[in-house]
C-alpha cells in the first residue's frame, strides 16, 4: 500500500506541474524577469524500509527529488502591440508546448487510475487475509 501511495502522490505533483505551465502558457512576465519557464517534475526510486530479507533488492517507493525548471529558450512571436515587445516588435513567450502538456496531464492521470485500482487490489487483500483467520 505504501508503495501504491508512493506512486499516487508522484502522479498528483505532476498534474499539478503540467496544470501550472498550461496556466502560464501566456505568461510574459514574472517577478524573476522574463517570460514564464516550463516546470519538469523529477521522480527517484528509493527502496522501502523495514521489508523482510531479499524483498528490499525488488521493492522501491517513488518520490518527486526536484522540480526542475527548463533551460530552452522562450519562444519569439512577432506581436508589436503587446506591452512586452522588444524594439523589433519580437515578444518571448514561454517555453511551454501545448500538446505535450496535454500529453503529461494524460499520461499522469492515467497512471494516477492504475494506482487507485492498484491500492483498492491491495485493500482487498487485506481485507480477505484478515477474515481468514476470523
């Protein structure tokens, strides 16, 4: 169940991340300067503790090690009326991809469905376990 846990709350940050750069997608300004950068969620496996003998080598919990920010350059569109234009009318928008923000927000909440059945599965066992001995 930890480990399902584990996996859930991964797949929450990175809905989270990927909701953020979609609502930022038009951001031309932030307090740091320049347009907004595109966030990656940066996921580790670490092995559970307290398992019996052996089962340690095969069994790891997933955790969010950093939220990076992207180093690719913004994106210049050509709109001489927007307040944040450059003397050539070029405005650097921010280095977010629409439909691969749509593809990580699918992909997460995917896998955040597999590892509600997953924990629910685990549940059952449980459940089933303890009533054996009822």
């Amino acid at each position: 169940m930890d480990v399902s846990a584990s996996g859930l709350a991964v797949q929450r940050t990175r809905l989270n991340v990927a909701s953020s750069n979609l609502a930022n997608i038009a951001t031309t300004r932030t307090p740091e300067g320049g347009p907004y950068r595109r966030k990656d969620v940066v996921v580790s496996a670490n092995p559970v503790r307290d398992l019996p003998a052996g089962f340690a080598d095969y069994v790891r919990k997933v955790e969010v090690s950093e939220i990076q920010t992207d180093q690719a350059e913004p994106r210049l569109q050509h709109d001489p009326g927007h307040p944040d234009a450059d003397a050539d009318g070029m405005v650097a928008y921010p280095n977010v991809n629409l439909i691969e923000e749509m593809v990580d927000m699918i992909t997460a909440s995917r896998a955040y469905e597999a590892g509600v059945t997953a924990l629910g599965t685990a549940v059952t066992m449980a459940e089933r376990a303890l009533s054996i001995g009822r």
